[in-house]
C-alpha cells in the first residue's frame, strides 16, 4: 500500500503536463520547487532531473542536473519506487551522471564532462542488460567517445537517460 504523498501528485501532474507540451508546463514544475526543496530526496531528485530537461540555457541545465544527483544521496530504493517500481537509486545514478556529464560539454567543461563520464561508467557497471541498461550505457559510451577528441560543444540530447 503506498502513503499517499500530494506534493510528489503534484510533481508528477506538473511533469506529465510538461512532457506533453503545456506551455506552461516549465513554469508549473519551476512553482512546485520550493516546496520540493523543502521535500524529501525524490522530491528534489525527480523534480530537479525534469527541470533540467526542460531548461533552455545549459548552465541553468547543469545546475539542475546537479541538483538532481545531489538529491539522489538522499534517496532510498523504497522511496524512488513510489515513482518507478523497478528502478533502484544505484541504477538510477549512472543516467544522473550521465545527464551532469552532457551538460559539462554542453557549457565547454570538457575535463568536467570527462571525469563525470568516467563515474558514470564506473556506476553503469551495476545496470541489467535490460532495454534500460543498454539505454544508459550506450549513452554512457556515445558521450565518451565524443569527448575522446576534447572538442566542446553540445552533447546530442540528454545521452538517452529517462
């Protein structure tokens, strides 16, 4: 039986409608944030990784990815199931890393972008071979293999993460 939480209700409303092209889909997630500050790690975490999504400029996008992952450090697998049953948080980190790391490229951080991509590798080692897993680490190695010549610039998408 899951509790019920009306701020995660929100957050997810705010995030559907978003996905699905409101115009004013960003700014109803942005509203819900100081109350998910205030919230626990899935509120900040789910909240932040959507905001981040939806962010125009890649250093707004970059701050909200690392909000995202920091949020992630207080997260149980119990709590991430009341968004996503099947996710753990250790599986969950790897497309968290990989979103911070495309978004170092994307602001011309490429020593930034490296490092993260190599955390996001080392995490990745946990993923399934599940079509989730092959997602994550095929964005993993596309985002390594175009920061191997060191050019800055902008990642192609999110790197595939959910």
């Amino acid at each position: 039986m899951q509790l019920a939480d009306p701020l995660l209700d929100r957050i997810l409303a705010a995030i559907a409608a978003w996905q699905a092209g409101a115009a004013d889909g960003r700014d109803r997630m942005a509203a819900l944030w100081p109350d998910a500050a205030r919230g626990d790690g899935l509120h900040r975490c789910l909240l932040a990784h959507f905001l981040a999504d939806a962010q125009p400029d890649p250093a707004q996008e970059l701050s909200w990815d690392r909000r995202a992952l920091e949020a992630a450090a207080d997260l149980s697998d119990a709590r991430l199931h009341m968004w996503q049953p099947t996710l753990s948080v250790a599986g969950f980190r790897p497309s968290l890393l990989l979103n911070v790391a495309a978004s170092y490229r994307r602001v011309g951080d490429v020593a930034m972008a490296r490092a993260t991509v190599a955390q996001a590798q080392a995490a990745s080692l946990v993923l399934a071979d599940d079509g989730y897993g092959r997602l994550i680490r095929g964005g993993i190695a596309r985002l390594a293999d175009d920061l191997g010549d060191g050019a800055p610039g902008g990642a192609k998408g999110r790197g595939g993460s959910g």
